[in-house]
C-alpha cells in the first residue's frame, strides 16, 4: 500500500492516536529520571541497577528498532502497532508491580521490545495515509510530540510521584501508561487501516543476535564495573564486545554480497560524510545523561521529585521557544543551524556548572540556553538532513534507520558513561558539594562532547546536499 494525492480519508482522526503511539517510548526514557531514588530506596537497588533502568531500556530499543519496521512491513503495520501498544501496556504494569530491582529490569527490557514494535509503525503509517503535500505537517507533529515527551518527561514524572494516589509513589510513573495506552489501542482498532511493504526486507536476526551480544558486552561491564572494582571480567567483556562488532559487521557485508537485507549497510559506512554523521549522531545523544545526572544532583540536595521535575521547566520552556522557531531559523541557516545549536547546548551547559560553583540566575540561563540548542540539534529536518544530506535517495530508508539506531545506543551509552562518571566522582560521599561536583564533572564531559561534535558537525555538506528532501523512513 502506498500513499495516494487524496490520502486515508480518516488520517487526521488517526493521527493523535500514532502520535500517542510515538509519545509512549521516549516518555518513558526521560520520566523515570525523577523516581530513580525513590526506586532505589524501596526496591532496594544499587546505584549500576537503577543505570541499567534507563541504559538496558534503550539499548533493547536501539538493536531491535529496524527489525520491528521490517516486522510491520512483513505482517502489517497496523497489526505491529496494535501489538507494540498491547505489550507496552503490559510491560508498564508488570514495571509499575515490580516487587525487586531484577523484576523491574525485566519490565524495562518487555518495554523496550515493545517500543521497537510500536515506534517504527507511527512513521512508515504517517508515510502511506498522508498524501506527499500533508506529510511535512504530519511529520512536524511528529518531531515535536517526541521531543515533549522528552522535555517534559521528569516534569510529569514529579508531578505523578508527588500525587502519591492509593499510597504509590514510583510506580506512577509506569502505571500511567495504562488508561493512555488502552485508548491508543482501541483508536488504532477503530482507525487505523492495514497497510504491507510490496517488496518488503527479510528479517536480519543473526544481525540482530550479534548486535545485541555487542551491546550487552559493552553497556554491561561499563555500569556494574565502577560497583565491583573493575576487576579482570570487566575488561575482558569490553573487549569482547569490540571483537563482537567486529564480527558484526562482517557478518552483516557477508549478508549483502548474498543478497539479503542486512540491519546495517556496511557499504554507507565507507561513505565518509555518513560516516561522520553517524559518529556525530552517537556523540549527540549522549546529552541525555544531563538529565539523568541533574535528576541525581537535585535530589542529592534533598529536592523531592515535584521539585526535581519542575526544575527543568527552564530547558523544556527553551526547547519550546526553538520549536516555534525552528522553521524560519533553519530556512535561513541552512546546513549551519547544526553545529550553532550544539555549540549552545554547550555554551548553556557550561552555564550551568558555573551557575552550580556560584549560585545565580546563571544556572536558569544556562537551562534555556541548552534547551534552546536541544530543541534546534532535535529537530529532525536539522539532525536528520545534515546526517543524510549526502545519501543517495534510494538508500535514504535504511540509512535514516542506521541513524536513530545510533541515537538510541548513543543515549544507552551516555547514561551508562557519564552515568558511571557521576557515581565514580560522587563515591561514598553525599553531602551537598559532593553531589554538585559530581554533577559538574558528569557535565563537563557532556561540554566536551558538544563541543568535539559541533566542530565536526560544521564539516558536514561541504559538498552540497545532495538529498535535501530526505524524510524519515519506516525503518525509523
């Protein structure tokens, strides 16, 4: 089924329901930030545990991301849907009754299997209901109910935590997901239509295997190392996991001189402009450990989770100001507006750490700004075209699908990283100045980051853009 000039006559009622398919899975990255110590106090977690809350979540979602667009192109995208958004719903409530650390991870991997189900369907749907002239609006929804989701997640999450219903804290933050979740599913029943790829990609599941051991063999030993000393194993399954990704991507060039559909393209990867923009984009979401680590840092001060969330409302209030912005900005600094906004998250993060050292307004300044350059950097006409811009249109699927994989890892491994950062410079300490300075040295590592990633952004599309119309696929 392929979009048509008239389009689905019901697109319009169907589109809240996608987009709250596409709320659903980043919301759920960003709004467990806030509850993390109240999680760790009942559960009786460790510090690693409630890391591999956020990391084990996005990196289940990174490996399988492609392989559900590939599942909805086999078997039917409204199908997929419908059962990303059921299995989500159960994984939420098996989160939201766990009753040890070890069950709640098993809820956020269910919940991260889920969203690589349920994600991808929202785009390739959007793509075939929408007829070519509606799709940049419905894609501009689309960018801008995820990055929401992102924003205003631990703002929602502080809200749900202080209104402590029925005796429960925590546990709103996944229990939530149900009553949304359930009138999802039932609009996506009434209006949703089914819709198959003609020609549609093999699964990759040897790929698929190979990547996730990679991914385990590196998120693993990176979050629990700092807790158990670093000892021989640690260091043996880091480089495991390079000689993993290795094999990987052998495998995955073996797999396309036989003609079959690989995850990843090996080819795109000995393009040096793409090359550079996927090394860009798994530097760019490292950034999502700022919230993770401010989360820690506020309440290490003795702020409960209302204040913690409504503490970000300075970022989230920027990132809207870019959002409005955004169309007229990137029109008239084309290819340049990537590396100015992560120069400003840079320049606002900075702000913060000094805002931390000197208590002032500095450090509210410090949050627009950066919220300012997250909502520019986030928006997918700017990150998406100044990665893709110089991919021939007929790889422009699984290209843009190599790419929010990497946003995915990157955001696994930022936690996992600077989340581990944090921890090793806090220690055993927690008195206010060691919160604080733990905070500042896991952002500084975030400012060098941006910085590194903006001078490089700056050297994409030296030579033209030679797709400008670039749109995210359904493999995305």
């Amino acid at each position: 089924m392929t979009p048509t000039d008239a389009g689905d006559p019901r697109r319009w009622l169907a589109l809240p329901v996608l987009l709250t398919g596409a709320f659903l899975p980043p919301l759920d990255f960003f709004i467990v930030n806030v509850a993390l110590p109240s999680i760790r106090g009942a559960l009786h977690a460790s510090a690693a545990q409630t890391q591999f809350v956020i990391s084990a979540y996005a990196a289940i979602y990174a490996v399988c991301l492609i392989t559900g667009g590939r599942l909805g192109d086999l078997f039917g995208r409204r199908r997929l849907f419908l059962i990303g958004i059921a299995g989500f719903v159960l994984a939420s409530l098996l989160c939201g009754l766990a009753w040890s650390a070890d069950a709640l991870l098993v809820g956020r991997l269910l919940q991260g299997l889920a969203a690589a189900a349920l994600a991808p369907q929202v785009l390739a749907s959007i793509r075939v209901m929408f007829p070519s002239a509606e799709q940049p609006r419905a894609l501009a929804l689309y960018a801008a109910t995820f990055g929401l989701a992102a924003t205003l997640g631990q703002v929602l999450g502080g809200v749900l935590i202080a209104a402590g219903w029925w005796g429960m804290s925590w546990q709103w933050i996944f229990l939530v997901n149900l009553p949304v979740g359930i009138a999802a599913f039932a609009g996506g029943l009434l209006l949703l239509r089914e819709s198959r790829e003609a020609h549609a990609k093999k699964l990759d599941l040897g790929g698929m295997a190979l990547l996730s051991l990679a991914l385990a063999a590196l998120v693993y030993p990176l979050v629990e190392g700092r807790e158990q000393g670093w000892p021989l194993w640690t260091w043996a399954m880091l480089g495991g996991s390079l000689a993993l990704f290795v094999l990987f991507l052998r495998f995955e060039a073996r797999l396309a001189r036989r003609g079959g559909a690989p995850l990843v393209d090996v080819s795109l990867l000995r393009h040096g402009e793409f090359m550079l923009g996927i090394v860009i984009t798994l530097g760019f979401y490292l950034t999502s450990a700022f919230m993770f680590t401010y989360a820690a840092y506020l309440q290490g001060l003795g702020r409960d989770a209302l204040h913690t969330g409504l503490a970000t409302l300075p970022f989230t209030l920027g990132y809207l100001f870019a959002s409005v912005t955004a169309a007229p900005v990137m029109q008239r600094l084309g290819r340049a507006v990537l590396p100015l906004s992560l120069a400003a998250q840079a320049i606002g993060f900075a702000l913060i750490i000094g805002g931390i050292k000197a208590p002032s307004t500095m450090l509210e300044a410090g949050l627009i700004v950066s919220g300012i350059g997250f909502g520019f950097a986030f928006a997918f006409p700017s990150l998406m075209r100044a990665v893709l811009g110089s991919v021939d249109a007929r790889h422009a699927g699984l290209a843009s699908g190599m790419v929010i994989t990497a946003l995915q890892i990157s955001a696994a491994l930022g936690v996992a990283v600077i989340g581990g950062v944090f921890y090793s410079t806090l220690g055993a300490a927690r008195d206010p100045a060691a919160y604080a300075y733990a905070f500042a040295t896991g952002l500084g590592c975030n400012v060098v980051a941006l910085a590194v990633i903006a001078l490089l952004s700056s050297l994409l599309g030296r030579h033209g853009v030679a797709n400008a119309a670039v749109q995210v696929a359904p493999e995305a």
